[in-house]
C-alpha cells in the first residue's frame, strides 16, 4: 500500500473515532453534556468528558478523579482499564483514534518548515510526559489534599490542552454564564493550549511526544501488546525512508538478517513506515515467531 | 527476552487488567467515574 493511500484510510479512522467518541450532536447544540450511563466507561483515549459529545469519560480525568478523592488511594478500575487497552493494541490508540491525535496531524499539514530537534535535547524532553503521569495525574491528586481529603485534578486543571480545546471553548461559546467565570485559569489553559497548537504545527506530534500522560502509559505496552509492527531485516535495504517518514522520529533498526520488534515506547503504530519501506520489510505480526527474539 | 517469556508478561497483565476492572467496579469505582463525567468539570475546561 503506498503512503497516500494508507494516510487516507488512517485518517477515515481516526475522524469516525472521534466522531463515535463526541457523537452527542444535541450537546454541542445546546451547551451541555451527555449525561448517559455510558459515562462510566472510560474510553482509550485522551478525550475530555467535559466535550458536549463526548458519550464516555477520559481515562486520565478519570484516574485523577478517583485518586483525588476521599474513598480510594488506587484506581484499580481505570488502571485495569488501561492495562487491558494497552495490551490489546500498545500505542495504536494514539495513531488511530485519538481525537487530539488527529488535531495534531491535521495541524501538522499546514505547510510550515518544521522544526528538527536535535536529539541530545529531544531524548530527554520525551521524559518529561513520564513525569507528567506520574506528578500530575498519580503524586499529586493522591497527596496533595484538601482539609476534606478532596484533590485537584491537577493534569486536567493546569495543562491537559484536550480538555480546553474539547470542552472549554465549546462549552465556553455555548454558554455565557461559563464565558463570564473565565479568569486567569482560563488564560493560562489557552495559553498552553496554543503553545501546543503551534508546537504541533512546527514538530510532528508535539503533545504525544513530549507532554501525554496517556501516550506514556501505553508506550510501556508496546513490547508486549497484541499488536506488533516487525522489521524484517532481511529485505531491509537500509535506505532509512522508515525512520524519515516516522511522525515520531523513532530510530527503526538497519539492514542485518534477523526479524525485529519496532517495540520504541514511542512509536504510535500509525504504520507510515510500514506503508513507505519500498522493501515491503515492515509488517503487522502478532509475537509468534521465536526468530524476533534473539537479538 | 525469549517469545516465551513476553506471552507470559503478557498474559499476566492482561489477567491482572481484568482482576483490576472486576475490584474497581465492586469498589463502586465506576460510579465515581459516572458522577465525575456527568457533571461539567469545570477544571477541565479551565474554570474550576
């Protein structure tokens, strides 16, 4: 399949994802939320349940809500959640139906030069989502309490650019009740939010690779998820168009004669390199064969 | 790490994902999700 091709069919995907995700029409109609059943699933991606469509909650709101409060000190259901998404299909979430995903590719469309980090500064910056998750969404709605044992959802309260973007603005639009409470909460969440916006325009995937807490955790499912993407370097030619067309610049192993795991925390499955090896040496695997293993 | 050993991880996550759901949903974690999620969260859209 040729890249054109297979961006087309990602793209399909991932806009009936966000459709099916935020598709309670009469929410954005009216300035309101749904407020269904449905939202006590927690849906695999990072998508704000504030969104007037939104018909299922945001996983990482989700697990600050519950560890933020006064009757649990772990979330064993949004963890469980997410471990089971994880292991399904690893970062897959991120390259095929997370709406904010989406966002950013789009974004990244507009012709711009786009910025090369050198790897000295980005190799370190991509740890920094790993502190996010862990300060922001578990450390601190854990310890840091009110005189009520009650915390701030910290992520969703001071950084999550979904959550402005998704819910804030519509929300806001819909409502001049909410637009006249807006303060200077409000100006610093926009102000990341564009930040974000204009990071995602000038590096590919700015927010999934340096700042989601959600990429973050699912990165770590990669090696041993379900779905696999393998390198077989036998047919590879070395000619590095993989890694040029990555959207997340992960280094994909050379030519050799042995079959690999493309198993980078942050590779997002969008299978672009896969669509672009002119070797056809990248496929979709599950983790049968014994032969990617011992390298 | 052997195939062998990554289907093990594997499966034990995934044992230990679904062991996690049926605590938290018996814990009525669901349920402070639900409330959370029906209600406009006001942090969320930079107000709270």
């Amino acid at each position: 399949m040729n890249v054109r091709k297979h961006n087309r069919i990602r793209r399909i995907i991932q806009i009936a994802s966000a459709a099916v995700l935020n598709g309670y029409a009469a929410g954005f109609a009216g300035g309101r939320i749904f407020t269904g059943a449905g939202k006590a699933f927690c849906v695999p991606v990072l998508n704000c349940y504030a969104c007037p469509g939104a018909l299922g909650s945001c996983p990482i709101g989700s697990m600050q809500t519950v560890l933020g409060g006064s009757r649990h000190r772990f979330s064993f259901y949004v963890l469980g959640l997410l471990m089971v998404f994880g292991i399904a299909l690893g970062r897959l979430w991120c390259g095929f139906v997370c709406p904010f995903g989406l966002i950013q590719d789009l974004l990244g469309m507009i012709p711009a030069r786009r910025i090369k980090i050198a790897p000295k500064v980005d190799k370190p910056l991509r740890y920094l989502k790993y502190a996010v998750l862990l300060i922001l969404v578990v450390l601190l709605p854990l310890l840091a309490k009110n005189q009520y044992g009650i915390a701030d959802a910290w992520f969703c309260k001071y950084i999550c650019p979904a959550g402005t973007l998704e819910g804030g603005i519509p929300l806001m639009l819909a409502d001049r009740q909410l637009r006249s409470l807006a303060g200077a909460l409000f100006s610093w969440k926009m102000l990341i939010l564009i930040v974000v916006l204009i990071g995602a325009v000038l590096i590919p995937r700015f927010f999934c690779r340096y700042l989601c807490p959600l990429g973050a955790l699912y990165g770590l499912f990669n090696r041993y998820s379900f779905y696999q993407l393998n390198l077989d370097q036998s047919c590879c030619t070395g000619c590095n168009t993989c890694t040029q067309v990555c959207p997340m610049a992960v280094e994909i192993p050379k030519a050799g004669d042995k079959l690999v795991q493309i198993s980078s925390t942050e590779c997002i499955r969008c299978g672009r390199c896969k669509a672009a090896c002119p070797a056809g040496a990248i496929r979709v695997k599950g983790l049968r064969n014994e032969a990617l293993y011992r390298n | 790490m052997s195939a062998a050993q990554v289907k093990w991880i594997r499966a034990a996550l995934l044992c230990v994902g679904v062991v996690f759901i049926v605590i938290g949903l018996a814990t009525g974690e669901a349920g402070i999700v639900l409330d959370k999620a029906i209600h406009i969260c006001l942090e969320c859209i930079g107000i709270g």
